[in-house]
C-alpha cells in the first residue's frame, strides 16, 4: 500500500513527485506508455525558466526524475490498464500487477494526435512537430506547414506567421471545424496560404534526418505535389490518457478530467495534475506547477483522512 501513487512521468507527473517526496511521502511513480511525456519528444526547450541557454527536452524531464529519486520517490515502468476508484485504497492494475494506494495523482498527459506516417513518426523532433509554442521559434525565416482544420490549426498558424516566411494550412475537408472567427483571422494573414481538400501522405527526409517537403495529395482531383517545408506542425487534436478511469471519475465529452477547483477531480483522494486535464495551456512549466499543486493537496488530502 503506497501513501501516493502518480501515474505519468512527465513534467507533471515527475513534479509532483518532488514534492511529494519532500513530504515523506515516499510516492510511487508509474511511467506510462510515454516515459517523459511530451518533453520526451522534443529537442531544445527555451522557454522552461531557469536555463537562459535552454535545455534539451528529454534531459530536463530526466533531471526533474533524478530530482525526484534523489528525494526517495520510486519509478515502476509500465502503464495503468485497469483502475478501481469506488472504494478505499484506490487500486490500479500495472501491467497486471495490482498496486494499492491511499491518495492518487493522475498526471497521465494528453498525447498529440499523429498522422502515423512511418517518415512522420521518424522525424518527430528534427522538423516534425505538435507544438508551435514549443517550436516555432526555431523556424524564422523558414517555410511551415501546419495540418488540421480546427482552433489550434488557425490559432498556431497565425502564431507561426510570427516565425516562418510562409505558414501552409493543410486540410482534409473544404469547412472547417474551427470557428468562424479564427478562420477569419487566418484568412487575413498574407503569410497563410490555405491548401484544402488535401493530405500529407509523405514527410521528406528521413534519409538525411530533418524535414525537407512533403508530398501531398488533393483528395478531390487526386493531384500529387510535393512541397518544400522545413517546419511542420500537426495540429490535429490531443487525445487524453485517462481509459483506465472512465466511468470512475467525471470527464468532459472529449476525455479531459474535469477539474473540480485546485488540483481536486470529482473522487476524494484523486488529483490531477497536467494535460490530462488541461487543453488550454499544455505547456512544461504549467505541468510542473500542477504537479506541485496536485502533490502539496494529496498531502493535505493524507493529513485529513488521518487526523
Ligand atoms: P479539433 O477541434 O478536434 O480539430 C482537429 C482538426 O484536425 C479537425 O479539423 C480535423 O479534421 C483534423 N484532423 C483530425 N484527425 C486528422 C487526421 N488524421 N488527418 C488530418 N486531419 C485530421 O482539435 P483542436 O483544434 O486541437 O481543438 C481542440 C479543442 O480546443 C476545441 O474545442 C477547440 O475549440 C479548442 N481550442 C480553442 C482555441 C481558442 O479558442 N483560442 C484554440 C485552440 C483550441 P476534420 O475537421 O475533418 O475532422
């Protein structure tokens, strides 16, 4: 039986643990399918405080780990397949292993949707990218694409005229699902052109490691074109990690934890901290401080419940 168990090892995840350690509670860390979480999958992070160099992504979430183990929290790898939150201790199946524990941290992420292009997936980091706050900066001067027809599309598109000489909006349908404001918004920035109809069935160039083009297909005419891009953004939504808790406590319609004030989910006991419950901002340093939050009230949550 573990005092606290956080499930994710991410920005959030990794952070709560921190704290959570400090307070001896000696928490439990399950790394999930995604060790890392979005930092993992990017390169040079410049906007996290503290590093005026900037960081590397991977190696900042493994010093917020290290941190962690340093202050006695454990690591178990695996992810959370089954989850009962009716009855006290929570229980969660790990890999078929059950664990038992007192106060729950859910900090499990939001991953980005992919394409599942093969060349996509190889080029994550080196050109390919989910996040334009993160990334756009890298990209001044240089040519963008960015995929997908909703808010984020239009809203990171814009973000990217900032950076880019030019920002593609690539979409599969001729409506879009973002709002009528937002189109318009990007409608009226010279630096967006739309191309719509139309599919990314190829990004160029594994073979010499970052992104250089990609190919394209109008799904209406069938026409093929490639074209040259160096930055390229997916902005097809998130999907939020929380299966294993469905029916147990309260999502929105999308899957998100619906936050019932602080760090506080609608179970006494289970906190959420990070993307898992955070569409807006999405961001390391709002993570982490989720993390600090949900840890500092699973705490208070302990004292409670043993007073
Ligand atoms: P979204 O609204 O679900 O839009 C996803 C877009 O990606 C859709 O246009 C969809 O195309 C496209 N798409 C999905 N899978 C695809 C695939 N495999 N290949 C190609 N295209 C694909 O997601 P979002 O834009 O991230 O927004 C999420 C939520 O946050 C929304 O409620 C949004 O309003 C909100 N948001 C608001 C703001 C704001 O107000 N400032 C900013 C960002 C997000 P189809 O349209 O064809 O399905």
């Amino acid at each position: 039986m573990r005092n606290v168990v956080v499930v994710g090892s991410g920005c959030a995840g990794n952070t709560a643990a921190i704290y959570a350690a400090r307070a001896n509670l000696t928490p439990l860390v399950i790394s999930g399918n995604e060790p890392g979480g979005q930092l993992s999958l990017t390169t040079a992070v410049e906007n996290f405080p503290g590093f005026p160099e900037g960081i590397q992504g991977p190696t900042l979430v493994e010093n917020i780990k290290q941190q962690a183990l340093n202050f006695g929290a454990e690591y178990l790898s695996g992810a959370v397949l089954e989850a009962d939150l009716s009855k006290r201790p929570f229980r969660l199946n790990v890999e078929g292993e059950w664990i038992e524990a007192k106060a729950l941290i859910i900090a499990s992420g939001a991953s980005a949707r992919w394409l599942g292009l093969e060349s996509e997936k190889k080029l994550i980091g080196h050109g390919v990218s989910s996040c334009a706050t993160c990334d756009g900066f890298f990209y001044r001067g240089k040519k963008i694409m960015v995929v997908g027809g909703g808010d984020s599309a239009m809203e990171e598109a814009n973000f990217l005229t900032h950076f880019g000489s030019e920002v593609a909006v690539v979409h599969r349908r001729e409506q879009f699902r973002a709002s009528h404001i937002m189109v318009e918004r990007a409608k009226q920035n010279p630096k967006i052109k739309f191309l719509l109809n139309t599919v990314v069935e190829e990004v160029f160039d594994v073979e010499k490691g970052y992104v250089t083009g990609v190919r394209l297909r109008n799904v209406r005419t069938g026409e093929i074109t490639n074209r040259e891009v160096d930055g390229f953004f997916l902005a097809i939504g998130h999907i939020p990690n929380t299966a294993p808790y469905r029916g147990q406590i309260e999502l929105d319609a999308e899957g998100y934890i619906v936050s019932k004030g602080g760090a506080r989910t609608s179970v006494e006991g289970v906190f959420h901290a990070g993307d898992v419950q955070d569409r807006v901002y999405r961001q390391a340093i709002t993570a982490a401080a989720a993390g600090c939050s949900a840890a500092i009230e699973a705490e208070r949550y302990l004292q409670s419940v043993q007073a």
